[in-house]
C-alpha cells in the first residue's frame, strides 16, 4: 500500500521582502463581540461592517500581549470571507508583533489540525476561521476562535477579557504590504514576522497514524468486501480524508464523496446528522449500502457514524469507542475516564462504571473538557451534538473517531449494528433524541426557560406521568481543577428510573434563539431495545411539552430538528 508523506521538510525556502510601514487605524467599539459556545460568529455581512473583524484581532492581540514574538498557528475551513480574513490577520499579526504563523496551504486547517499543530509546534495558540456547520457564502455565517497553548479553546476568562477590550478599543495596528501568496507552500516575511505556509494534513495524519493501527484497516479494505462512504459536505475534510482513508489506507477512490472544500460548502449546511447529511443517508439505506457510512462538519471536528441501515448516536458511540478502546494501539494501556456534556446521554456512564473509571459531566462546549485532559483525568471526551475526542488534541476530531471506529471494525470483524447491539446487551440501552426549536424570538425562549426556573423548586419530588422527578435543577459545573464556576448551564430534570429531560438555549446560533430540548430513557431489558427512538420516547416528550408548554407559548406544533 502506498502511503504518502506529505512532511513539511519539502518547503520551498523561497522567501520576500515586504516593507516595514504599520499604520494605526481609528476605530470605533461594536457592543456584541462577546464570544459564544465556540468563538465569535456572525453573519458574514456583519464580519464585513468597516473594522468589525480588525477590532475583534485587535482586541484579542491586546488581551495577549505575551504573544510577543511567539509562533501562532493560522487556518479557517475555507468557508466565503476565509482568503480576506486571513490576509487582515496575518498582517495584524505583523503589526503586533507576533514572532511567527504558521498558516495552512490556501488558508486552509481543520479545527482538530489547528489544535494538533498548535501542539505539536509548541506554538503560543491558533485562530481558527470558522462558523463550524453553519451555513457559507455571501449570505451564510462566518467566525473566529481562538484556542490557546494547549490546542483547546481559549478559556472564558480569556474570552471574556477580549469581549471586553473590544467594548472599548479606539485603534487597531496593520501592516501595510503585499498579500502574502497562501497558494504556494514557503517562509515568507510579513514585516519583522515570519510566514510559513504550511501542509496543513501532514501533522495531523502523522499523529492518526501513531493513534491507529493502520496496516490493519487497510487490511480490512484488502478484503474487498468492506467498503464505506465518506461524506465531506464539500467542507474542510475532504482533502483530509482522501490522504488518509483512500491514499493511505487504500480505501476505494470513491470513498470520499463531496470532497471539494467550496466556499459556500455547495450551498448545503454542513453539519452531519440524520437530516442534513441526508444524502449520505439515503446511500446507507439502500439495499446494496456499504457496510460502513460517515460524515464531518464544516470544520472538521463533528463525526457522524452510520452502519449498513444503522444510525450510531453520538451517545451510544462516545460509550462504544470506550468500551472498545482496549483495541486500538493509542488507547491500549486504558483509559483514565470518559467525559461527556451535561445534555449527553449517561450511556457513557454505565461503561465507565464497568471499566471502573470516572466519568464527568460538564456543560455543553469543548473547551469545559480542557482541564481534565490536561490534567489526565479523561481521556476519552463526547457530546450529542456530533463530537467525539480524546487527549491527543484539545479539540472534538471527525476523522479520528471515523479512524476509531475503523480500527474497532478491523480487529472485531463485525458489522455496526452487531457490535452496538451487543454493547445494549450487556450495558442497556439509552434511548435518546433531541428536539430542535430553531428560530424563535430571543426574549419568548429566554422566558421560557426563565419560567421554568421558577418552576424547579416545586418540581422535585413530583410525579409526572408514571414517573418521580428525583432532581430539578439549572445545571451549575465546579471545575474538579481550578474549582471555576459555571451557572445556568441547562434545565434538568432527572427521574428516578434514570430518564432525563433537559431544556437549553442554543449557544452557537447567529440569527433568533435555538431552543434544545433533549431526551432520554434508560431500557435494560434487550427484548425492548427494538423499539422506535420516538416511540420509546413518546410519553417523555409529552411532558416536555407539558412541562415548559412548548407548543403554546412558541405556537410550534413540532420540533424543526430532531436529531
Ligand atoms: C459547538 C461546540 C460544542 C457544542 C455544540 C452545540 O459544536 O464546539 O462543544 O456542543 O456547538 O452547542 P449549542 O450551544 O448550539 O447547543
Ligand atoms: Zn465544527
């Protein structure tokens, strides 16, 4: 099998010269840069208001002055707005007196290869251009995040700095020179800064390759009876997955479908679940599916896993991968604990009671697992919403938990559905969903949530249907580390037969407010594991609805996603 190394060793060395002249910019504060779930986003017209992006890097350069001639790594998924954006910050970089970026060919980096490469080149932190599965193009969403030394996403108390030195930033400082040419890999100069325009896959293959077993899944290609379908969404992943699952594993060459990054991902919203990966779910459906389906969001860090006709939850494979880690070169020495999102089911919880080890419950937001990865305390990370990781990065990865559970299916021989079935036999089955009210007016669905606060005290200890409410609360997380405090985290009500329901707002929209309800029943008896998610679920949604009076306060006689 041929595998290709692209390694950065085959960097030209061209260099040019640009003039030293950086000019001092008057700007003006724009109130709203406060950073959500993962970084700044907005609509990309509002990144286009005069300054709005240079205040935001302005602001953020002067909340880490240490960055002084320090080394930041530079990317975006390639969505509308990425070529500008990067140019603007590259020079701002200049002007502020960063050491050096490393940026990704074409502007281009995955959020798990930012995170890889910040690590790997011990670089002070990166900027990650991206809206995540937000929809691109003129008229879709655009943002920026940055994550820190570790790889992971910069802390509140970093974000919150930055928010508020953009409310009262009056200048921003840029290099004037020459675009920097991101089509040729090279060390350019920008000033007293130094380019390197970089192969943004070469990195992160490497390290996929220390985690997995390699030569086995490309055995399990050889067999010729195993084949599976990648679906890139036309986002970042495409590139990444053709070197390493055609090129380097020698999967088909058809593996990999929408594999082109556009910049407005082909006008379809990347994010990959039941309804907007809808046609890679149509193709694992079929008669003649292959045995194995997947797909990555915008950015590159949210998995979907498919079986032949078998939908994986992310719940379900999040306690999967742990149950089968002991499989996988990366993992075999065991796992110091799970984490998972507060919202996440608890399948995670019942296999980390058998395994022995700890599992922690954190709000939802990658960057909530930092902590206990860098302290070793996890090292398998999941949430709900389509992300799955681990403590060789500090972000969620798509690929790597596609590689997981390649190398699980190369050393069991087994089919998708076969392997989760039996994982329900011996834990039980959580069955689960969440129900999506997207669009609302922010105050209704602020009060919403507000009302049902007011409600919790008498909630506890009430029967709701067949059911006893055994905790209410809004879900608040003390840092087992630095002991830091998050409130208001999500309504939670927890029942006694380990059912849950939990009402949240959505931290990562840019237009209206996203309402999340989610669900979940705990079915220990196989015979009943056969059932319709819906249909298990069916009287816990009914008290949601009664409960938060969804239906009539939002006038929605549905969800507008259930995942
Ligand atoms: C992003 C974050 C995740 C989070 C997800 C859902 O993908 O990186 O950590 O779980 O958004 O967030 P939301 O606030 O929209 O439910
Ligand atoms: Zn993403």
């Amino acid at each position: 099998m041929g595998r290709l190394h692209n390694k950065n060793s085959n960097l030209s060395s061209e260099r040019a010269r640009f003039t030293m002249n950086i000019h001092t910019v008057s700007t003006t504060p724009y109130p709203d840069q406060r950073p959500g779930t993962s970084g700044l986003r907005k609509k990309v017209k509002h990144f286009q208001q005069p300054h709005y992006l240079e205040n935001f890097v302005q602001s953020l350069f002067d909340c880490l002055e240490e960055m002084t001639g320090e080394t930041l790594v530079l990317g975006g998924d390639g969505r509308y707005y990425n070529p500008e954006a990067i140019q603007i910050i590259l020079k701002m970089a200049a002007a502020n007196k960063v050491g050096r970026v490393l940026v990704g060919h074409k502007g281009l980096f995955s959020t798990p290869a930012v995170s890889c490469v910040i690590r790997r080149c011990k670089a002070f932190g990166g900027i990650i251009l991206s809206a995540s599965h937000n929809p691109a193009g003129p008229d879709g969403d655009f943002g920026i995040k940055y994550n820190v030394g570790n790889g992971g996403p910069a802390p509140e108390s970093v974000t919150d700095a930055i928010y508020t030195l953009s409310k009262k930033i009056n200048r921003y400082l840029i290099l004037e020179a020459e675009d920097i040419p991101l089509d040729t890999l090279g060390i350019f100069t920008l000033g007293e800064m130094t380019v390197e325009v970089i192969n943004p896959i070469a990195d992160y293959a490497e390290l996929m390759e220390e985690l997995f077993d390699f030569d086995r899944i490309a055995a399990l290609f050889d067999t010729g009876v195993f084949h599976m379908y990648f679906d890139a969404m036309h986002a970042i992943t495409g590139p990444y997955a053709k070197d390493i699952l055609e090129q380097r594993l020698g999967a088909d060459p058809n593996t990999v479908l929408n594999g082109e990054p556009l910049p407005d991902f082909g006008g379809s919203h990347p994010d990959p679940n039941l309804v907007h990966a809808k046609s890679l779910v149509t193709k694992m459906y079929r008669a003649n599916a292959p045995s194995f389906g997947a797909a990555s969001d915008g950015d590159g860090d949210r998995n979907m896993i498919l079986g032949r006709r078998f939908f994986v939850t992310p719940s379900d494979s999040l306690a999967i991968l742990a149950a089968n880690a002991h499989h996988i070169p990366g993992y075999r020495l065991g796992l110091a604990g799970i984490a998972r999102s507060m919202p996440t089911s608890q399948a995670a919880d019942r296999i980390a009671g058998a395994l022995g080890i700890e599992c922690f419950e954190t709000p939802t937001g990658w960057k909530f697992f930092g902590n206990l990865l860098d302290a070793g305390k996890a090292t398998l990370c999941g949430e709900e919403s389509f992300g799955t990781g681990s403590d060789h990065l500090r972000e969620k990865d798509g690929l790597w938990a596609v590689l997981f559970w390649l190398n699980v299916l190369a050393v069991r021989r087994q089919s998708v559905e076969s392997i989760v079935r039996e994982h329900w036999t011996h834990c039980g089955r959580n069955f689960y969903s969440r129900h999506d009210y997207e669009d609302l007016p922010a105050e209704l669905s602020q009060r919403l949530i507000e009302d049902l606060r007011k409600q919790l005290p008498k909630l506890k200890g009430k029967h709701l249907g067949h059911r006893e409410v055994i905790l209410a609360d809004d879900f608040s997380y003390t840092d087992p580390i630095d002991h830091s405090i998050t409130t208001e985290q999500g309504i939670r009500l927890c029942f006694e037969d380990h059912a849950r329901i939990i009402y949240r707002l959505s931290g990562t929209g840019t237009e209206g407010a996203t309402l999340r309800v989610y669900l979940e029943t705990f079915e220990p008896n196989p015979d009943q594991h056969n059932q319709e998610t819906q249909v298990a679920l069916a009287d816990l949604i009914q008290i949601a609805d009664h409960v938060a009076q969804i239906q009539q306060r939002t006038g929605r006689s549905q969800p507008s996603v259930i995942t």
